[in-house]
C-alpha cells in the first residue's frame, strides 16, 4: 500500500488521480486489467484504469458529489489490492461540472450554467511544436471560444505533410521525405503506403502525455475539448484498424481521458470518408463510447457529403459540417425540428484565402454565418485558413489568429450572456428577417442579415414598453433606440449585418 499514490483532496467535477505500480512483462496495455471502485453516500462508480508505461498504472475518477469518497482498486495488474479514501470539495468559481444537453435543444453545464457553444477547429494542434502549442493556448486565452476540436491521430492533407512531434502507438513511420501537393493523392485513405510498422496493441505514452496535458490546459481557459476520434486524413494506416484493433483503442482512450470534465467525443470527422466502413462499423464504435465512458460525455459524429442519423439514440447533439455551398447556419433551425437535438455547427466552412472554396469565405461572411446560427437556436463554429508563409494554418496547425471574424465573435460572446435562459428559440417573424426569443418571448432579437433596412415597423397589442437596441454586428455596437408602446418605427442605418433586439419592460 505504500506504494499507492492518489489524490488526498478533489473538486467536485475534477479528476482524482491513482498510481500504482504493476507487472511489467508481456505487454502490459493489453495482458493486464486494473479498475477502480468509487463509493460515496450519492455515488457508486466501477472505472477502468490504463497502463502509462514504465511499469505505472493509473485509475482517475471524476467525483459528482461534495463528501468523502472510498476506493478499492484491483485486478490482474498486481497481486495487491489497494483502497484509500478522499474527500471532494465545492467546486470553484470556473468549474461548472460537465456540459449536458439543456432545456429547448440548447446544452447547460451540470450545475445548469447555460453554455454558449461558440467553437473553433484546430486538427492537430498538439501533434506541432511545444513552442506552438504554447502559442495556440495564448491565442485561445486572447478570445472568445470554450469549445476546441482536435484530432488524437496525426493529419495527412495539404499543409500537412510534416511528421507529427509523436505518434500514439510503438514503431515507425512510413518514408513521407518526398511529399508534396503534387503526389499527395498517392496517400491516403485508398492508399495507405508501404513501410508503417505499428503495433496496435502497444500505445506510446508519451503521446497521450501530451495530449492529456492539453485538455487540462484547455480546462483552466474554460474551453471544452471536443476530442476527435477518428478520421480519414492518414498516410500511417490509423484509419485502417481492424475492428479489434478500433475497439482496444476506444477503451483505452475512454479510460485515460474520460475523467476530465471538458471532454466530448466526436466519433470521426468526416466519417462518410472512410470509404471501407459501414454504419454498422460506426455503431459498433459507439457502443464501446458510450459502454466504457461511465460520465455519459456528449457524444457526435461528424459528416462531409451525407449526414449521419443525428435521431439514433447515442448521439447527444448533431455535429454538422454543411453540405451546400452556399447555404449552412440559415438551416439551423431546419435541423432542430429534425433531429429534435442541439445543432452544433461545426464546420460553417473558413475565414481565409486558401485554394478551396471551403477555406476562402470572409470574415463578414464568418460572422454572419455566426448570427444566422445563434438566432435560430444553434452553435456556430468557427474556422481560419489563411495562407502563411511557414504553412501554419490556425484550421490544422493553431498558432495566432490573423482574421477579421473572432473580433465580432467575441462580441456575439456578450450578446449570448446577455440572452436569458439557456438560449434563443427561432421563431417565425417577418417574411424577410431572423427572429430568435427568449424568456417566453419577452427577450427578441431580430436579425437582418445581408440585407440594409433604412427602418423597421413594430407593432405589439399589449400594453407592455418595450426597451429597443440597434446592434450592429460587424461594427460591434450596441445603441439604445428608446422605449416605445404599441407600433412604432426604428430608423436603421441602412448597412448590412443589422439586427434589433427588443426587451419587454
């Protein structure tokens, strides 16, 4: 027992942590079961621990509770079992527990915070340079976004033909010396090249390290860590596991990550790209997500050409990539009534001036696509892809922000916390406007998008005041119109990007 090492005291919604020594021989990751048995007087909770190498096993908990806990931790790791005991804490100011699925298709922390998704993509941020990383975290601090989406596996795609800083299993790496945009369709999901050497049964621990590291950073900035799974951008052959293979490692991740109160699990990025799998494959990934994750964390997968079924009952909220060129967030609303979820948009396409017309919309369009989604009921996600002259592309690499949009999204940020309850309903108005309410209809804003009224007409048939703002979006004001009854008219300025928003007194 001596050896037992554990956390004394924890915050309610942090991570208790136990290490323990065990056999080393074999292979550990896969010759070896521990587990942890949690016991307080609201709780009892039967977790999986992992193996962290060099002869260390590890067993975390994320407590629900403020009162004294019990543990027993046992299996075949050790000929020793081992208990303790630990006491949990109030949680701090910032510590809001968990993100759930809400109230009116919106997402609330555990303790019913209302949170308003407002996401940003970097693929593989912890796969560059600790330098950069550190760069990234700075930049994220500088702003305004609590969601993060990020790969486990390393990237193979355009501006991407650098080896990641580690790979998350033993052995080595394909020759990629002569990679360049010209051949780069030799590589890939069709054509994983010859001379990867992995061993699927071993992880490298350094690698998840890191990457633990990371969402632990990403909790102290109040940013959730939306963990992507899986995805089809490889030249390694990590999106070519066997099932078996798909499962080990869905456990083991499960087991390591599970404990931090900020992750999500996306269970692929673009998963109609795995052109080998069925959706019976996907399903069966899920069922080891949601049989080995004992927190219930959201849970989606993400699209490019064809939607999932965001109606099948594991998946928390959709996680969706548009999949029309010109349209996206104005369907924000569409897809609550279809899928009776939380829509989280998190691929509106990018802020920048790259080839593609994905990665080349303005940041006036970024933020409207922003608008569009928030009065309709949603969670835009933002994305940046500008040329660089060292390739660091904020999409993939992070780094700094060079854009024009996480300005105003920031702005957005103050309206959303401003909005009562959970978030905006969308409703219908005008023929020709957005209409988002809240507080049973006495919190309106209306949206006018591309369009530029010189004025507006109201007209309400109770005998209520009304307090009337003009909020210019791209501009980043907020201007008190004044208080009226009954119809009334507010003069606009006639630009782009205008909205109203109208306060029962």
């Amino acid at each position: 027992m001596e050896n037992l090492r554990y956390t004394a005291s924890v915050e309610k919604w942090d991570t208790f942590e136990a290490v323990l020594p065990g056999f080393q021989d074999g292979n550990p990751f896969k010759d070896y079961t521990i587990y942890g048995v949690f016991v307080s007087g609201n709780e009892r909770k039967t977790v999986d621990g992992f193996y962290d190498g060099n002869g260390r096993y590890i067993v975390r908990f994320m407590p629900s509770f403020e009162e004294e806990y019990e543990f027993t931790i046992k299996g075949t790791f050790s000929s020793e079992e081992y208990r303790g005991n630990f006491k949990v804490t109030p949680s701090s100011e910032i510590n809001h527990g968990p993100v759930r699925v809400g109230s009116h298709l919106h997402l609330a922390y555990e303790d019913g915070t209302p949170f308003h998704c407002l996401g940003t993509t970097c693929y593989v941020w912890t796969h560059q340079s600790t330098s950069l990383q550190e760069e990234t975290l700075k930049t994220l601090s500088e702003n305004a976004f609590n969601k993060l989406r990020f790969c486990i596996f390393p990237k193979h795609y355009i501006y991407n033909f650098h080896e990641p800083i580690s790979y998350p299993y033993e052995g080595t790496p394909c020759d990629s010396s002569g990679l360049n945009e010209d051949n780069i369709v030799l590589f890939g999901d069709n054509a994983i090249p010859e001379g990867n050497h992995w061993d699927f049964q071993r992880f490298n621990p350094v690698h998840f390290q890191n990457f633990e590291e990371r969402i632990k950073d990403l909790r102290a900035l109040g940013i959730e860590a939306d963990i992507i799974l899986m995805h089809p951008y490889d030249r390694w052959g990590f999106s070519h596991m066997s099932p078996e293979e798909e499962a080990f490692y869905l456990r083991y991740v499960m087991a390591r990550f599970s404990a931090y109160r900020n992750v999500w699990w996306s269970l692929a990025n673009e998963y109609d790209l795995f052109f080998h799998k069925s959706v019976a494959d996907w399903e069966a990934n899920a069922r080891e997500v949601y049989t080995h994750d004992p927190y219930g964390h959201l849970r989606s997968i993400h699209n490019c050409l064809e939607f999932y079924d965001y109606s099948r009952p594991w998946i928390t909220h959709s996680s969706i990539q548009r999949i029309d060129l010109y349209k996206s967030s104005e369907l924000t609303d569409e897809w609550r009534l279809r899928y009776n979820k939380p829509v989280v948009l998190d691929e509106i396409a990018y802020e920048g001036n790259i080839n593609q017309a994905w990665g080349n919309i303005s940041g006036q369009e970024m933020t409207r696509r922003f608008w569009e989604g928030f009065v309709r009921g949603g969670y835009p996600g933002h994305g940046e892809t500008y040329q660089h002259p060292e390739n660091i592309l904020w999409w993939s690499h992070g780094g700094s922000l060079h854009g024009e949009s996480p300005a105003r999204i920031k702005f957005l940020a103050e309206i959303m916390q401003q909005t009562p309850g959970s978030g905006l309903i969308p409703v219908k108005g005008e023929w020709d406007e957005v209409v988002g309410i809240a507080d049973n209809g006495a919190y309106a804003i209306h949206y006018y998008s591309g369009f530029r009224p010189g004025f507006r007409t109201f007209s309400f048939k109770d005998n209520h005041s009304y307090e009337v703002e003009i909020i210019d979006t791209w501009n980043m004001t907020v201007e008190n119109a004044g208080t009226f009854q009954g119809k009334f008219k507010i003069t606009l300025p006639g630009r782009e990007f205008m909205a109203i928003r109208i306060i029962r007194k």
